[in-house]
C-alpha cells in the first residue's frame, strides 16, 4: 500500500549517493543496529559513519569494498555511544532482515541517484 503520493520536489529533496564500505566493525550492544559501517562517499563528502542492522544477512567482513547507496542529508542520529551520519538503505527480505541496496556496476564515488 502506498502511503502518501509526493511531488518530484519532494523526492530532489533526498540526497541519495554512492559510497564505498572501507571498514565495518560489530556493534554487539546495539539493540537494532549490529554493525558500524564507515563509508567513503569520495572526495566532496568524504567519510561517513552510518549504523545498520545487518545480521544475520551480513556477518561484516563481506562487505569491506562493496558499493552501498545512503541518504547523506539526513540529521545525524545518536545511537547507544555512536553518532550515525548516514542512512544506508535496504529492503526487507522474506524473513524482513535486511538486504542492503547496491549497484551492481562499478560507479562513482559520492554519484547521487535519480
């Protein structure tokens, strides 16, 4: 069911760009996040750190160099001691864990998607 229909304007608002994992570490203490995921957007963005829920999907390591899409404007979150500065997307699959979105061509780091 879709909730709300929005304007183009609306959907320009997000910034949704391409990043590159350069290190992921567990977050065991994190109630709905498991991982931290440190993300290099390229050069105007630099890297960013996003929090995610990962498991049982993702153990981490097989993620180190993968490309991820990310809202990069949204507000930065607090999570337990850690500040989450990017949303890493996904989708729920059929047991609603998480699969994250990922281009399947090598493209630019920071390429923002429309």
């Amino acid at each position: 069911m879709i909730k709300d229909l929005v304007q183009i304007e609306d959907f320009e608002k997000l910034e949704i760009r391409v990043g590159r994992v350069v290190d992921i570490q567990r977050f065991p203490e994190g109630r709905y996040s498991t991982h931290i995921l440190m993300i290099d957007f390229g050069e105007e963005l630099g890297i960013k750190k996003s929090l995610a829920k990962l498991a049982p999907n993702y153990d981490g390591p097989e993620l180190l160099g993968s490309l991820v899409l990310a809202v990069v404007n949204f507000p930065t979150r607090q999570i337990g001691k850690h500040l989450s500065q990017v949303l890493t997307l996904g989708v729920p699959d059929k047991d609603g864990n998480v699969v994250l979105l990922r281009p399947d061509n090598d493209v630019g780091l920071g390429s923002r998607v429309f």
